[in-house]
C-alpha cells in the first residue's frame, strides 16, 4: 500500500557561490511513516539536501513541501539530529532535552516533565543532571534524539546520526529507532554513507550520485522485519540482493 | 619543587620583601625604605578619611568605566563577528586602539571633557573597551556552527539565538576579555588620576611623592597592585567555573 508523501522535492537545486553544484534537479517524494534513506558517497550533497528539507538552507532553485506546505525555513514539524550531537555543553541534560520546548517559550515546570520522559524512554535517567562532557558519544547521541523527540515532530531528520558512535552502540541504536517506528507514527530521513544500515533500515532508499548530487536511483528493500531478530534481517535475501544491488550502482562513484 | 619539595608561590614574594626590607635598612637609596616600614605606614594610611574617600572615588570611576565599556564592548563585539562588512571596517580601529598608548590621549581627554571624575571614566573606558570587543567577537565567531544551526532548526528567533546559544557560548572568552580589560581599567583609573592629578589615588600619588613620603607612596603601590590582583583573580575564578562547563567545546 503507498502511503501518502509528506515531503516532496520538486527540482531542488543547489550552488555556492554561483560556481560549485552541490545539488542539481533533485526530484523526491517521501513516504508519510516511513523511514527513507539518502544514500550516497561523501560530497554527493545529500546532507545538503537534508538540510534543505530542514528549512536550514535555502535552496537555490526549486522548493521542497512538507505537509502540503511550501518550505520557507524551520518547522515545529520537522526535528533535526545532528552528527556531532549538538548539545549545549553549559547545559545539562534535562535542558538540553527540552531545548526546542524552550525555545518554544513552553513553561519550565511542563517542558521539564516531557523533557523527563524521553530522558526516561532513552534510559538516562540517572544522567538528567550531567553535562555533556560527562556522557560518552552514544549517550550524548541519545540525548540529541530524545531532544528531537520531545518537540513532537512529525518529521525527524536524521544526518548521520550514529557515524560517531562505536559498533556496538551503532546496531543498538538501529534496533531502537526501528522499535520507536513501530510504535510512533514518525517519518524519518536519515541520511548515511554505509550502505548496510540503508539496507537494514529504509522503507525507501534514495540513492545520490556525486558532484552535483542527483537521484541516481529509487530502492525500496521491502525486507520483512516483523518478528525476527536483528540477524536473520541480515541473512535475510532481500536485504543482501539490496546490500549487492546499492554496492554495484556505488562502486561506479569511488575514484 | 626543591629537595622533593613543593614550594608555595607567596614564597617568592616573601624572597623579594626579605631582598627590599635588606636593602631598605642598609640606606642606600632614599627611594626604598625597608619593606616593614612601608607595611606600617600602609597601615596607617588606610583607615585615614583623606584614604577612604580616594579610594571610593577610584573605585567608583573604575566600576562606571568597567560598567560603560562591558555595556558598549559586547555588542560591538557580538556585532563584529555576526556582520562581516562590520567587523572588517572597524576590526582594523579596534586593532589599532588595543595596542594603542591610550595615556597620550588623556591630556586630549582633559581637554574636551574637562578635569575632573569624567576624564578618568573615559580613559578607564579606554583602557577596557577595545580588548572585551576583540575577545568577543572572536568568541561569538568560533561559537560552534552547528549550536547556531540547532537553535534554528528548533525554531529559534533571532533574539533567542543570541542570549541562547551565541553570547553563552562565547562566555569564556567575553570573560578573558573582561579580565584583560579590568586590568587595564585599573591602570587606567591610576594613569588618568595621575595625569588629572586633583582626584582620588592620583591626587595620594602626586602628594606623596611631592613631600617624598616614599614609605606612604610604597604602599599606595602596594595596595593598588592588590587591588588590581584581586579584580583579576576574581574573574578568573570566575572564568574556571565556566570553562567547566564549556569544557566539551
């Protein structure tokens, strides 16, 4: 069943200084719910293109729509996490969980009870009170996840968000984001380079070829997740033939 | 460190007056008299009325021109780095002014603002006001991108992303530049005094060393050295506090 686009790029263009391409007649439209994934090799602008979508760079042709709405800047719908984290280091992390609460003007005593619950959900209970210099980089991680959720967003933006985190950390989070998809009614764009956790996380993966950054192909891995743990997904058929497939479109862009 | 040894840093000081209290009692200067004779003439000079209101005055020009320039520095800092065609036009003066010998501009102070108690706030402003710009505006521009970009993504108007994100994240180094500029600010309540040389700690200087009371005018050193160690010392404490806290920048 197709579900319907929430967020669609319509020709999305981008150049600095009128000489570099970053992007050039990005055509996309991305499913309500669903995790989609931008995928492609380093500088094929495809965190650019995220932050587009964010309304935090503007485009410099085309528009992108988000809820029927054309983008014009930010949006209390769309919630960013970023891959250095982010986090206010003179804050600590009840703060700076409720950071976009704040910003919101939202008052102390409510923000502080939402902000509790993601600290909780995200298991850092016992870390309301730290700053950022005292977590490790998958907490910090957490943090700027349970931050993004705690605004509300239809929409999260993710930019590769578990590059800094080691293995380990990096496969927990994958369960845990998928786990939170099932049972929030989320859209996620995450953008990643590793074609792996394309494969294993994404309803829809946008492929982007390099330099200017262009929809090379559209995949939809159609991988059965339900009921099965996280290593027969990666036995799974389906989610090598994509694996291989991606790699042999990939492999073209490696100098 | 001696002999396994740490050794407290007042130590060396308590070389030096052991040097001067030497030197002082074997006469051979006029200038220096023995170390004691200084400290017992500072205790004297302090409780007097002549003392109390110098000292008042000083420190009330220092604190208005600590005031003044902290009030007009940081903007202008912040300013600076956030609009490019403004930090370039007038990054060029403030470079100039900062290492400027402000002191000869004083007599050209007395001049248009008269002499008097604002002739000193005005050169204490001088002194101060150029390094806290500097120091701010390069704090406000190594304020990490990527804090800014998430105060917008979250919807953050232009207000908040200032008191928010930008001016916190440049605390530390707003704060070594209020440092820098207090310790400046107190040559500058000395130098202006001595120049106008009618008011406050200048007006002790010059009257001291007038009547060649070195003992009194030692101690007026003293003391004004303490004061400006303390100021800075003060801030500094301070600025560990918030470099705790920034510490993961």
């Amino acid at each position: 069943m197709p579900a319907e686009t929430i967020v669609e790029a319509r020709g999305v263009g981008k150049s600095y200084d009128g000489a570099v391409e970053a992007l050039k007649d990005v055509n996309l439209m991305l499913p309500h719910g669903r995790l989609s994934t931008l995928l492609g090799p380093s500088g094929c602008g495809k965190t650019t293109l995220l932050k587009i979508i964010a309304g935090l760079i503007p485009p410099s042709s085309g528009e992108v729509w988000v809820k029927g709405k054309k983008v014009e800047g930010p949006g209390p719908e769309r919630a960013f996490v970023f891959q250095d984290f982010a986090l206010l280091p003179w804050a600590n992390v009840l703060r700076n969980v409720a950071f976009g609460l704040e910003l919101r003007g939202i008052p102390k005593e409510q923000r502080s009870e939402i902000a509790r619950r993601q600290i909780a959900e995200a298991g850092l209970s016992d870390f309301e009170s730290s700053y950022p210099h005292q977590l490790s980089g998958g907490m910090k991680q957490r943090v700027g996840l349970a931050r993004a959720l705690a605004v509300d967003a239809d929409i999260i933006l993710m930019d590769e968000p578990f590059s800094s985190v080691d293995e380990q950390t990096r496969r927990k989070f994958q369960e845990e984001l998928l786990d939170l998809l099932r049972h929030k009614q989320k859209t996620v764009i995450f953008v990643t380079h590793s074609i792996e956790e394309a494969a294993y996380l994404s309803d829809q993966i946008v492929l982007l070829s390099p330099r200017p950054g262009t929809v090379s192909k559209i995949i939809q891995p159609n991988i059965e997740r339900a009921g099965r743990n996280p290593d027969e997904i990666r036995r799974d058929k389906n989610y090598l033939d994509v694996v291989e497939e991606i790699w042999q479109i990939l492999k073209h862009y490696v100098v | 460190m001696l002999f396994g040894k740490k050794i407290p840093i007042f130590f060396s000081l308590v070389i030096w007056f052991i040097v001067w209290e030497l030197i002082g009692q074997a006469g051979l200067s006029t200038i220096i008299p023995p170390f004691s004779r200084v400290v017992a003439a500072g205790i004297t000079i302090v409780p007097t009325e002549k003392f109390s209101a110098a000292a008042s005055i000083s420190l009330r020009s220092f604190a208005i021109g600590m005031a003044l320039s902290l009030a007009i520095g940081i903007p202008f800092g912040v300013l600076m780095a956030r609009v490019e065609s403004l930090g370039r036009i007038l990054g060029m003066w403030v470079n100039i002014f900062v290492s400027a010998p402000i002191s000869a501009l004083v007599p050209i102070l007395m001049a248009v603002v008269g002499i008097g108690e604002t002739t000193v706030v005005v050169t204490v402003f001088l002194f101060a006001v150029f390094v806290i710009i500097l120091d701010t505006r390069v704090g406000v521009k190594q304020a990490d991108r990527s804090l800014v970009e998430m105060a917008r993504s979250f919807g953050a108007r232009r207000d908040q992303l200032y008191t928010k994100v930008l001016i916190l994240s440049a605390l530390p180094e707003i704060l070594a530049g209020l440092r820098l500029g207090a310790i400046r600010g107190v040559k500058g309540v000395v130098i202006g005094q001595l120049l106008v040389a009618i008011i406050g700690v200048g007006e002790l200087f010059e009257l001291y060393s007038q009547y060649f009371l070195m003992e009194e005018f030692w101690a007026l050193v003293i003391i004004v050295f303490m004061f400006a160690l303390a100021v800075s010392e003060a801030i500094a404490f301070l600025e560990k506090r918030v470099e705790y806290y920034a510490s993961a920048r």
